[in-house]
C-alpha cells in the first residue's frame, strides 16, 4: 500500500469509535464502509451484525437495503458526467434510450435528466409492480424501462414532484450508456 492509501487508511480508522458511536445511537444493526482513492482500496472494514438474532458479523458480500440514499449517488454520477460533457442536465432520455421516444402519452420524448432526478414526470408511482415487502427486485431490470414506460400520467408534465423510482433506473440506464 502506498504513504497517501496508508495515510488515507490510518485517518479513517481513527474514526473507528466514532463509528461505533453512531451506529449504538441510531440504532443501526451492522455498517460496512470502503473508501476507494485512485481506484485502490484504502480502507475497509465491518461493524456489527448482518443479523443480530444469529449474532453474524457482516463481510464484503453482505447486502444492505439502502433506500432512498442511492438517488444522491446517481445525482452525483449525473454531475460527474457533466462535467464530462457526456451528458447534459437538458439531455433528452430518448436520445439514448429510444424506448422512451413514444411514452407517456408522447411526452416521452420530452423528458430530461432534469426531469427524471426531482420526480417531474408526473408518472404514477407504482413500486408494488417491482419491488417485494422484502425488498426483493419482482423483476429482471432489463425490464424497468418497458415497465415504466406502460405507467399512467396522472399528473401534467412538469407540473411538480411526484415520487417515482423508476425514474432513478432510467437516470441508471442513462449512465450506463453514456460512461
């Protein structure tokens, strides 16, 4: 390991207490963080349990359902390709998945990226169609854009927020495509 990755590793590790600290106070059963510096792992590590009841530590292929803070990090990767110039906060989603081209009643051509991360479709919400209580995908993701796509409009284009997840897997599918 390099002087700055051990750097980066040992300034991360004295906040070790920290971590447990938060995790006791928010009640959180278990946490596995990485920190990743120029595409080398610089630190790693595990906190509490994958499951409490059974008392097992979590480990690099534990799943944890994360919710909602996945949105920020497409927001961001969005941002990143910006930046790029691969994309454009104005870039239509049928210009790289023409699948939307004829959608929502021939809106579909219309809607940006900067429709698609604030929840401005005015498509309905409907995660029951993909998504168990258990938090299972019902679904393989090759069909989220197709299945999307066939939701009502229920509320004018544009006209304010309304939560949808699908969005954020076609601002997926959009990333996908323009890295």
């Amino acid at each position: 390991m390099s002087s700055s990755l051990t750097n980066l590793h040992d300034a991360v590790a004295s906040l070790e207490p920290q971590m447990g600290y938060i995790c006791k106070v928010s009640g959180t059963t278990g946490l596995s963080l990485t920190v990743i510096s120029g595409g080398k792992e610089a630190y790693a590590k595990h906190f509490g349990f994958r499951d409490l009841e059974a008392k097992e530590a979590p480990d690099g292929d534990t799943t944890y359902f994360i919710g909602s803070v996945t949105k920020g990090m497409m927001a961001v990767l969005v941002g990143i390709l910006v930046e790029e110039g691969k994309l454009g906060w104005s870039t239509r989603g049928a210009s790289i998945l023409p699948e939307l081209q004829d959608s929502f009643n021939g809106r579909g051509s219309e809607i940006t990226i900067a429709d698609l991360l604030p929840h401005r479709t005015g498509v309905a919400r409907s995660d029951a169609l993909w998504i168990s209580r258990a938090g299972n995908l019902l679904f393989p993701k090759s069909e989220g854009l197709r299945t999307w796509a066939a939701q009502p409009v229920v509320r004018d284009f544009r006209s304010g927020f309304l939560y949808n997840n699908y969005a954020y897997d076609v601002v997926g599918q959009i990333i996908e495509m323009a890295e």
